[in-house]
C-alpha cells in the first residue's frame, strides 16, 4: 500500500524545469533519492515534505493530498518529518534547547517540549551533550540532532535530505544506525549523491538527473538492469596504457588502474594476454561485482 504517492511534479524556476513530470510511490520502506548535485533531487524532497510548493502536480502522504485544501493540508504535514540538508539550528544554542524550540514551533506545551526534547536526544544518542552548544558538536553529532528535529511530531514519513552531509566517512554507518533504528516502522525517503550509501541502505532507490526520475527499483533490480556485467580493474606498474581487448569494454580510467566491463567469456584471460604481449607489467588485476555505483555512471555519465 502507498503511504506516499507522487504524480507528475513538477517545479520550474524562471523557465527552467528543475523538476520535470516525476511520478513514483512509496510505502512503508527506506526509499533513497539518488543523483548528482543539481539533479532536482532536493528540490522533489522539499515539495514531497510540503516546503516547496510545485508548479504542477499531485503530492498524497497517507492519502492526504500536501497542496491541497487546507484541512488536507494540515493532515498530511501531521504525517510528515522533514529534515534539511542545511541544519534547522541555533549553533550558539545548546542541542536541547533548539529541541525545545522545535517542539514548541510544532505546537506542544512548554513541559511536553521539554520532555520530548528529552525522549528525541536519547533516542539518538545525545543525552550526554544535551547542554552542549551546536558548534561544540561533531559533524556526525550535528546530524543526528538533525534527524531528532524530524521525529518532534512523531511522524509515519520522515524525508532527510542528503543525511550524511558533512560527515566524516567514519562515522557515517554510526549515524545510518541511528537513522535505521528511529525510522523502523515507518517510511524514510532520503536524498543521496553517494551510490554506496543508496545501495547499502535503501529497500529500493530511484534515480533522478536533470530533473527527471530516469529508473526506480531495488539495488539488485537496477544493477541487473543497468550493469550486469562484472568489472575488471587493471592497475600497471606504470603509466595506465588501454588497449582493445575483444569482448571487454574500456569503462574509464582511475589514477593509474584501467576499468573494463566483461561482456563476453573469457575476457579476463584475454586482458591478462593482451597486456602481457605488450610487454606491460600488470601489478594488481581484479574482477568485481558491480554495485549502484557502476549504474549510477551508466546513466548519468560523468555527473
């Protein structure tokens, strides 16, 4: 069942269309919003969560529709725990007190938002820097409180844009942690630009470039779609030199390591053959299973 149904958004600023006839469901499922800086990605996030008012088309969280009258209105933004990718934060402001103040924006009495300040940064595991300023926070602790500022009116939908912002890769699977353990039960729509994080924590993700969803589906639906042969990495002692090698295609070049895709049997041997009859030295060569990653440039290129 679609907890959230989206139909032909659209948004145009000054005769661009930033988004262009998007169309999608999601039910209660941890759907990622992946695509390239300037994508439209955010933009649809922020119409989705009733931010951002679309030039056309239709937004229904919980069969409410989110730009409709403004009873409709009212119910689905009930429903709906939107978190920026820019903070929604006073850095000179302790952590809980800018949950207090969230509180009381959505409406709750000054004891009740002192509790669910309080219930919101144990749920995140920030109680013991309640008192500290945001600017004494982590980059990781700053997300975190983030996503608490999305959970105040305890909602069935949470969308973060682009979450892992600003976080130090280290401590990115601590917060998705964090972010799966508040979000169980519930929809979690989220923006992305990394295809590992999509591919390692949506159910299912769709791909947005120039402003249109181009592909929608399941990790492993999208890979067997877009990328379903393996990749040979080829790294040279030496500078990287392609060469033509039958049934394999040059993909790109990394640094010093070639990438093929294997379309054909036998193209690993015939790779190893190709650059030993040249006479160039092979240090590492290495065959992979491609992941979103290898979709991600299928479809977007060199975005």
């Amino acid at each position: 069942m679609a907890v959230v149904e989206v139909i032909g958004l659209t948004k145009v600023f000054g005769g661009v269309r930033a988004v262009d006839s998007v169309s999608f469901t999601v039910g209660r499922e941890v759907f990622g919003l992946m695509g390239p800086n300037g994508s439209g990605k955010s933009t649809l996030l922020s119409m989705i969560a009733g931010v951002l008012r679309p030039t056309s088309g239709v937004v229904r969280v919980g069969g409410f529709n989110v730009w409709g009258s403004s009873s409709e209105m009212a119910r689905a933004r009930r429903l709906i725990g939107y978190a920026p990718q820019k903070p929604p934060l006073r850095f000179d402001v302790s952590a809980y007190d800018n949950l207090v103040w969230h509180c009381l924006v959505r409406g709750l009495g000054l004891i009740e938002a002192r509790r669910r300040a309080r219930e919101l940064l144990e749920a995140v595991g920030l109680e013991e820097h309640a008192r500290k300023t945001v600017w004494e926070l982590s980059g990781g602790m700053v997300r975190r409180l983030v996503v608490a500022t999305a959970l105040v009116g305890e909602p069935e939908v949470i969308m973060l844009d682009e979450p892992s912002s600003g976080v130090d890769p280290a401590y990115i699977d601590e917060l998705w942690a964090t972010i799966m353990r508040v979000s169980k039960g519930r929809t979690l729509i989220y923006t992305t630009h990394n295809p590992l994080e999509a591919e390692r924590y949506s159910s299912r993700t769709g791909v947005m470039h120039r402003g249109r969803l181009i592909a929608v589906g399941e990790p492993r639906e999208l890979v067997e779609t877009y990328a379903p042969y393996p990749l040979v990495y080829v790294k040279l002692r030496g500078p990287p030199k392609p060469l033509d090698v039958e049934g394999c295609r040059l993909l790109e070049t990394l640094g010093d390591t070639l990438v093929y895709e294997v379309v054909g049997v036998g193209c690993v041997e015939r790779i190893m053959a190709a650059y030993r009859d040249s006479g160039l030295d092979v240090e590492k060569l290495e065959v992979r299973k491609p992941g979103l990653e290898a979709v991600f440039k299928r479809l977007v290129g060199g975005e």
